[in-house]
C-alpha cells in the first residue's frame, strides 16, 4: 500500500504525516469530513507494515467516523489518527512513550480545534490525559482528573444491544432479542469485548473468546469459558459472531462460508472488501453494520464532553443503537438492500440535510 494509491480514492478533506526521528514513530491525521462539526475519531497506535499502510488505515477510519457520527446524529465530523510504532507498545519505555504523545498532541493542536481525538487501539484514558498537557482536543481524560473516562463500557453496552436486534431479525431466540441458549463467539477481550462477553454470559448465553493475548485466554478459561484459537474464529460453528479486535476479519472469501446466523462487533471496519456485505445478504446472515453498533463510544464521548450529557442519557441514547439497528434491517428489506448499505443511505441524508 502506498499513499499515491491511498489519497486519491480518498474523499476526505485533509491528511497529515509527520516522521518524528527522536522515536522513529509515523504520525498520520485524517479528517474526512467537517460538515457536522469538527472532525473526531480516536488515535489508534500500533505496528504498520509501511507508512502507506498507516495512511490506509487512518483515511478508511476517518470515514468511517463521519457515517457513525451522521448515523448516531451526534454534531461531530468525522477523522481518525494514526501512529505507527517503531516497536511493540510494551517495548516503549515510557519516556519514548510520552515524547511520542507530546508529538501526537502538536500535530492535533496544530490543527486548531478541526480535529478531536480520544482513545482507541492502543491509547488510554491515562494517555488523553498527557495529550491534553498539550492541546485542548482530547476527548476521554481519565476520571481522576475529571474527565468521563473511557467509552469502552458504553461501546459494549451499545454493540450488545446491536446484537439483540440483529438476533431479532434473524429470527433466532425467543424473537424479541434474547439470546439465552445462544452460541456466541466474541473475537477480543479487551476493553469492550471483555464487557460484552459477561453481559453476553449474564444474558444466558453460550459463550466462546478468542484472542490473541495468552493471558486474557487463560483468565477466561478459568472461568470456565471455552476458547477458540484465533486461526479458527471464522471457522467457528456460532450463532452471533462479535468481532472486537481489529478490522477487516470478513471479506468476500470468509463471507462464502462463515458459519454463523448473525455478525454484531465493536470492530471497525469488520468489512475488508465490498463483496462481503453482498455475500454475507445473500446468504441470509445478518449483519451489524459496525459503524452503527459501535457509537456507544463516540456516544459517551461527545454527550459527556460536548453535549454535558450525564450518564444516564448516554445509556439511553446507546440502547437506542438497537432501534436505529431495527429500522436499519427493516429499510435493507424494504430496498432489498444490504444493511450496510441502507445504514449508508440513513448517514447520506443526514449529511445532505447539513449541507
Ligand atoms: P483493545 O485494544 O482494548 O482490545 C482489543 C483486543 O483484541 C485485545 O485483547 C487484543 O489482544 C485482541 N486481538 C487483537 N488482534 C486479534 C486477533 N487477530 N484475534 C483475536 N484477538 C485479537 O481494544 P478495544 O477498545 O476493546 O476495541 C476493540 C475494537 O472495537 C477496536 O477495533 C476498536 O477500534 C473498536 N471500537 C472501540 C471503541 C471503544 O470505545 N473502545 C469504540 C468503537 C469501536
Ligand atoms: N475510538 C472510538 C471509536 O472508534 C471512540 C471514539 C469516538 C474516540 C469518538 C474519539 C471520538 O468510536
């Protein structure tokens, strides 16, 4: 992947790099769209094969951002940052790391308020905590210095309401969401899928994780839940698929012969290729769009911090994900669309009626 490839079939509105060569770290910025407010998205801090990679990635979640804050009808853009590591996070010592986040937080406040961040794979609370040292546009400080904390419980608690509809639609359970009996296989135990598997437990169904970190298998299975190997997550007989690790688990291929009756992650862009979504219809899985069935994050963050929400409305506005989810399946069947493509359409008109 190379940036003359990525940028032009990109329709965002600005993406900035910077190399740092103190640390070695790559720094991208994308904002895609500020035609609802400024653009927002979390800063996501990993190994990337090249820089051209980052760029991909940073540039198809930023759009993505922009149809999750158009869909959950919250006043923010979309845009998303990336850096890409010289090592393993847990080989930074934290000097290396803090002068990674006094660079990060530069490039934001040198955008002046256009674009704000939060936390997402691999940042923290504790981290938007060093990053607003620097600039003001870091949504998600930790609670001990005020801030609402992480979305991750919001995001699980919306991404489970996802599945409850999308159970519904497929028929499954008792018809009305309950998913007591079923078999649902939860890719990642980090902090939102961690949350999902014990409401899913709580809920009464048969739980099965998969995750790459040994340990938080081995704290799972002594609990008494089965583990699956990562390898074998799509290969994995299930009812509901809930894919919380990283995007692009599903693409057409995977689709032909995934065998499960619904997918429903916190993931972003679960989706690696548009054929999925075609395959996956036809074959009568339903499928969560993730841009929908995640907002519990984005949700708690700009209802806390721009919205002064409290709690108890943000809870509300997340369990409505599952409503929007109903009229999202109803709107495919009406169209004879995909849902991801009706969810699509629904961030379309909210976007042409802001234009
Ligand atoms: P996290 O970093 O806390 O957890 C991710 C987990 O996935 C880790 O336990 C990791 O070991 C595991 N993992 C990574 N690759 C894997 C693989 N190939 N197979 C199995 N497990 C694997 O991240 P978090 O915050 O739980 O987010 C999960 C996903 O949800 C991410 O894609 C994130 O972008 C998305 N998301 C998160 C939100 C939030 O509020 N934290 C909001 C919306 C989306
Ligand atoms: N990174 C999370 C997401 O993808 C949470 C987040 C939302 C962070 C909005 C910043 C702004 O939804």
């Amino acid at each position: 992947m190379d940036i003359e490839t990525v940028l032009p079939s990109w329709d965002g509105e600005l993406c900035s790099v910077r190399f740092d060569p103190e640390t070695g770290a790559w720094f991208v910025i994308a904002v895609h769209s500020t035609r609802l407010g400024p653009a927002s998205g979390g800063t996501r801090a990993m190994i990337y094969p090249s820089v051209g990679d980052a760029v991909a990635d940073a540039t198809r979640l930023a759009a993505a951002m922009t149809t999750k804050m158009a869909v959950a009808g919250l006043p923010m853009g979309g845009g998303k940052s990336v850096i890409a590591l010289p090592a393993p996070r847990a080989a930074l010592d934290g000097d290396r790391w803090r002068r990674i986040l006094r660079v990060h937080a530069a490039n934001v406040q040198q955008l002046g308020g256009t674009y704000i961040t939060g936390p997402d794979i691999g940042t923290s609370s504790a981290d938007m905590d060093v990053l607003r040292e620097t600039t003001p546009w870091a949504f998600g400080r930790s609670a001990a210095t005020g801030g609402p904390g992480s979305g991750a419980p919001a995001t699980a608690l919306g991404v489970f309401a996802a599945a409850r509809a999308a159970v519904a639609e497929a028929g499954l359970g008792d018809g009305d969401g309950g998913v007591a009996g079923l078999r649902i296989l939860v890719q990642g135990l980090g902090a939102v899928g961690a949350r999902v598997a014990e409401l899913a437990a709580e809920a009464g169904a048969e739980l099965l994780v998969a995750d790459v970190d040994a340990e938080r298998c081995a704290l799972a299975a002594a609990r008494g839940v089965r583990v699956v190997p990562p390898s074998e997550v799509t290969r994995t007989r299930c009812d509901v698929l809930m894919p919380c690790a990283t995007g692009g688990l599903i693409d057409g291929r995977v689709a032909r012969t995934l065998p499960c009756a619904v997918v429903a992650g916190a993931a972003n862009n679960q989706l690696a290729d548009a054929e999925a979504a075609l395959v996956l219809s036809r074959r009568g899985i339903i499928y969560a769009p993730d841009f929908v069935a995640n907002a519990g994050g984005a949700i708690h963050l700009v209802g806390r911090e721009v919205l002064g929400w409290t709690e108890d409305q943000v809870t509300r506005r997340t369990l409505q994900i599952g409503q929007t989810l109903r009229s999202v399946f109803a709107d495919a069947r009406t169209h004879g669309t995909t849902p991801e493509q009706a969810a699509h359409d629904l961030a379309a008109r909210h976007l042409a009626d802001a234009a």
